[in-house]
C-alpha cells in the first residue's frame, strides 16, 4: 500500500509507525491549516470560508480513509503469517525459532491492532477541530 513519503512496510513496525506519521501530518497541522485559511469575522469578506472548509474536510477525510486502509491491509498480511505460523507450529511444536518468529509476529499485530485506536483518538481530535473553527462556513454531509 502507498503513501505520500514512501511505501508502507508491514513487515518493519518501526517502518509502518514512520510512514503513518508522515500520512498523519494534515492531522497533526489541522490548527494551523484553519488559522491560516478561515478567516475571522474581520477578514471575512476576503476568502471564501465555505469552500476552504470543504476543501479541508474532504482532505481530511480522504487522509483517514487512506490511513485506515492502509493500517487494515497491514493487519491483514500480518494476520495471515501469525495463521501460518500457527499451522507450522501445530505440525513442528518443538521448533524454538518457530515459536519465537510467532510470538514476534503476534505482537507486532497487536501494536498495529492499536494503531486502530489511536487513529480513533486523532481522528476524532482532528474532526473536533474541524467543527469548532469550520460549523458557521461548511457543514459536512452526514456520514451513515
């Protein structure tokens, strides 16, 4: 799976970790993208808030989109090893090497498990964020 700042390692967690960092930088500057575009009350006339907050939110939206893909698909593969695994080590329980690249696989799909809950938590800042600064200009479509 791609992403803006390179190729999503699900192999590497460090790597996997990097590369959601970078996809979470629209996140991360979500304060100063709304200081910087919507204007307040005096500079109003100026910029077209409704379409600068609609710009933002669809941007946003399809960031988390892609970052939620992209976490699911990691935990897919990694899902699929930890089964494999698991089928190697019911035929050849006697296989320390095996348990141990097993054991290391499953905690790596329980830390990107979490990145589930994390992504959650910046979201949902993000989102708040959002309508804080953005409610008067756009109003989103209501997500089913």
């Amino acid at each position: 799976m791609a992403a803006p700042g390179g190729t999503l390692n699900c192999e590497d967690f460090a790597m996997f970790q990097e590369v959601l960092k970078v996809m979470r930088t629209i996140d991360d500057r979500i304060v100063h993208a709304l200081n910087t575009t919507v204007p307040t009350v005096s500079f109003s006339g100026k910029v077209d808030a409704t379409q600068t907050c609609k710009q933002l939110y669809e941007s946003l939206m399809e960031a988390h989109l892609s970052r939620d893909k992209a976490i699911k698909s990691c935990i897919g593969q990694t899902s699929e090893v930890v089964g494999r695994l698991r089928e190697e080590r019911a035929k050849d329980g006697e296989n320390l090497a095996l348990i141990k690249q097993l054991r290391k696989e499953q905690t790596k799909l329980k830390l990107m498990q979490s990145e589930l809950n994390v992504e959650e938590v910046v979201n949902d800042r993000s989102l708040k964020i959002f309508t804080e600064r953005c409610r008067i200009h756009y109003t989103p479509p209501k997500v089913k």
